[in-house]
C-alpha cells in the first residue's frame, strides 16, 4: 500500500513499505542552550559547520574600539533567540578595557573592547547565570601600533572646488610601515590659510591598513599660488593625535553661480554647505542694519563681480527693494524691516538672471515701541463744535512712522474733560485719521495722544 498526505507549514510525509521519511520544508529550530560562542572582527556564524564560525580574525589597532559579539548557540552553533543569561568577558591581555557584563538579548550581546598593548591575546566568555555552561573562547587577535597615515602624492599642484582627484591613504607605524591590521574608518578634513574646509567623503574606510579612491575639497585658496596652501589631513575618529597630512596644493574657485546674502549674525564659510554659520539676528522694527551682498561660485567660494543685484523682503513695509552694484564681488546696504514676525530677505542678480538667488531664514522682527505721537498740522483758528480733519501717525524716534502699533490711544485737550470728540483714537498700522471735534473755546489750546504704555507715549 502507497499514500501520501502533505501537512501544511510542517513538511511531507511518505510512506511506503515500512520506511517513513520526513522532509523539513520550514526553518530548523534551535536546540537547547549548551555552549558560547565569541566572534571577532573578520569572523562570521556558520552553524553546522565544524566550530560554527568562518574567517579569520582581523588585526587590531591598539587603543581604537572594536566589537566582539558572543552568541548563546546550541550543540550545532544556531543561536538560541531564548537565552537571556548574564556573560561576562575577559581577555588575556590584562590591559584590555572591558565593559561590564550584559545580557543576552536574543541569545546575543555585542562588547566594544580595546587593546592598549601590542601583541596578541584572547577573549574568553562566562556564562554567569549559569556557571554549568562551558566557557567560550575566541581565537587569537592581534594588536597592532598604528602612528598615524600617509598620503599618495597629489599629482596636479592646481584644481578647481568641487572637482574630484584620485589619491591613496596608508596607515602606518612609527617605522613607516603599513598597518596591514587596521580596518576602520578615517576622518578626513580639508585645511586652508582662512580655515577648516570640507572634503567628500568625510570619512573614508581602510581595508588592510589601505584606501584609494576619489576626494573632492569645496573650500577654495590662492593665498599662496606658488606652493599652494590647502592639505587634506587625516586622523582616527576621535584621536586626533594619529594623523597624517597630504602635500600642499591650490584650489581656484569655480565660476560666478550664485549670490550669498549676509545679514548680521550670520559668518560666511567658503566651501560649506550653507555657505555660512550661524543664524540671523533679530531685529527691532524700523531700525536700521546692514547687509552684505556676496558673488560666489557653487560652493560659496567668493568670486570677482560688478553685476547689479537686488534685495527685496517678504515684508511689505521694509526699506526695499534695495538696489546695489557689486564691486570686486561685494556691496553692502542698509535696510529697515517693520513688520512684526518672521521675515525673509532675497537678493537676486538683475543682470544675469542665470545666477542663483539666496533667500535668508526668516528674521525675527521684534515691535518697536512708539517713541511719541505726531499730529498733522492744525489750522490756526478753530471753531467749537465744528469738526476738522486730522491725522496722528505713531512714529519712532527717528520719526518713521510703526506700521506694528495698531491699537488705541487716548485723546485729552487742554480745555478739560469732555471738550473733546472723539477721546479714543484706534490706530491701523501706525496711523489714524478721522474728525476731531472742540467744545471748549480758548486761546493756546493743546491736544494731547496718550497710549497705554507704561510709561505712555504721548504726543
């Protein structure tokens, strides 16, 4: 007799005769906790293979972090997700910097250790849960001394920001030679004579102490256009004290692109991706601040220019549109914002319209307080009870009138309460215009426009 009969999820069954054979379609599962298993850089989990790993251990740099993971596995080296016992670590290099035990979390647990010395050592690992789990051992790592990095000789003395070169960087020891056991990252920096510049990538991996590949710095120089006076530098992350650092070459900036808009606060920063630091300063509406109108390449690298630019602001009472000629690629200008909140200035270059704009992050204008009160010119005679046209604008103390001050004002004569019409004036953007009206006759009279300030304005 033959059948045959399929078991969803688990597999199928065959018979025949008296032999059953069952084939395992799904995921093997892990067998009991029995042993640990420690796994260094270069190394990698191979259940089922005799030992449970593969590779070979990576050398290591002293005094540069690196993980070793331990792994709670069963008789054929699976991990046991459900193991959540306590290891500890130790090392047969007395030195070494350990960190405290941990737990297991799905039968896992990563340690960052660090070898001070040279030479070669071990990693054990303890199952402190249960002290009837055997200790697992790592194989034998070595500590190598890395003093810092040299770079291939930059072959063109001269090159454009932005433009990518190929070049090779080497770690090496005190005697110059490779550190064929390094594999880690490498921060890199670009330095000039007016500062830090950017280099892309910014961090580079070695690979057996080794890396080629492309740079490419933003920040242009040609302070010194013999010998030139930009370096790439590199060091490890973190340790500044093993680096290197390339030979000297120049850097030319690319062609007029784009305008920079500098108000205060904010620094230019050639080569950057802003093209600047820090923020936009707040400003008390009406008064006036400078800003500065930059010709730049693409990376914010200033370049020669006498194009006529435009500032104009997304506040419609501002001082603006501000119209500036560029003079070695720079003017400068003054401008007064007015409205309350957030503002934003632009500038764009009128005679190439192919020029990129900027547009700053928003200003913070702050309210300025009414210094007084102006009234618009009275006639000489008035008659009691008869109305006339009159204005009062709030204004600065320079005598700009506020378009913030909206709100309202009290009216006094000089003649008593009550001879007066109206006595409260509603201000609309720094202004109010209406009738005013006179009861009480007499020569020399004065009317007045107070506010609610403390202490008020008046006028």
């Amino acid at each position: 007799m033959r059948f045959q009969r399929h078991l969803a999820g688990l597999g199928t069954l065959i018979r025949l005769g008296a032999v059953l054979t069952v084939f395992w379609a799904g995921t093997a599962l892990a067998g009991p906790f029995v042993q640990l298993q420690v796994l260094l850089p270069g190394e990698a989990a191979a259940p089922g293979q005799p030992g449970g790993k593969t590779g070979t251990p990576h050398a290591q740099v002293t005094g540069v972090p690196f993980p070793v993971i331990v792994r709670a596995c069963d008789a054929d080296w699976n991990t046991v997700g459900s193991a959540s016992d306590v290891v500890r670590l130790t090392s047969t290099a007395g030195n070494a910097v350990l960190p405290a035990p941990s737990v297991l979390i799905g039968g896992q647990v990563t340690f960052e250790v660090q070898l001070p010395s040279v030479g070669s050592s071990r990693f054990t690992a303890q199952d402190q849960t249960n002290l009837l789990i055997p200790l697992g051992s790592s194989a034998n790592v070595t500590a190598v001394a890395l003093a810092g990095f040299r770079f291939q000789d930059i072959a063109a003395h001269e090159r454009q920001a932005g433009s990518a070169f190929v070049t090779s960087l080497t770690a090496i020891d005190a005697g110059g030679n490779v550190v064929l056991g390094y594999h880690g990252p490498v921060q890199l920096e670009q330095l000039t004579s007016q500062g830090l510049g950017r280099v892309s990538p910014g961090v580079i991996m070695l690979a057996s102490g080794v890396w080629s590949g492309s740079l490419t710095v933003f920040r242009a120089d040609e302070s010194n256009s013999q010998i030139g006076s930009v370096r790439v530098h590199a060091h490890l992350p973190g340790d500044p004290g093993r680096s290197g650092t390339g030979d000297e070459f120049v850097v030319h900036p690319g062609p007029f692109a784009r305008l920079q808009l500098l108000v205060p606060g904010m620094v230019a920063v050639p080569g950057s991706e802003a093209g600047y630091d820090g923020a936009p300063a707040s400003q008390a509406a009406t008064a006036p601040f400078t800003l500065t109108v930059r010709a730049t390449d693409e990376y914010w690298n200033p370049v020669p220019s006498v194009h006529q630019v435009r500032v104009v602001s997304s506040d419609s009472w501002a001082t603006t549109p501000l119209t500036l000629t560029l003079a070695g690629g720079t003017a400068q200008g003054t401008v007064a914002l007015a409205t309350t909140g957030g503002q934003t200035l632009t500038a764009y270059d009128i005679d190439e319209p192919a020029v990129q704009s900027m547009v700053i992050p928003p200003i913070a204008v702050t309210a300025a307080a009414a210094s007084h009160f102006q009234f618009s010119t009275l006639p000489a005679g008035i008659t009691a009870g008869q109305p006339i046209a009159v204005t009062i604008r709030a204004v600065d103390a320079g005598g700009s009138i506020i378009p913030t001050f909206n709100g309202n004002a009290r009216l006094f004569a000089s003649t008593g309460p009550g001879t007066i019409s109206p006595e409260t004036a509603t201000f609309s953007e720094g202004v109010w215009t209406g009738q005013l009206t006179f009861f009480g006759a007499g020569d020399d009279v004065v009317v007045t426009c107070v506010d609610y300030a403390t202490p008020p304005h008046l006028g």
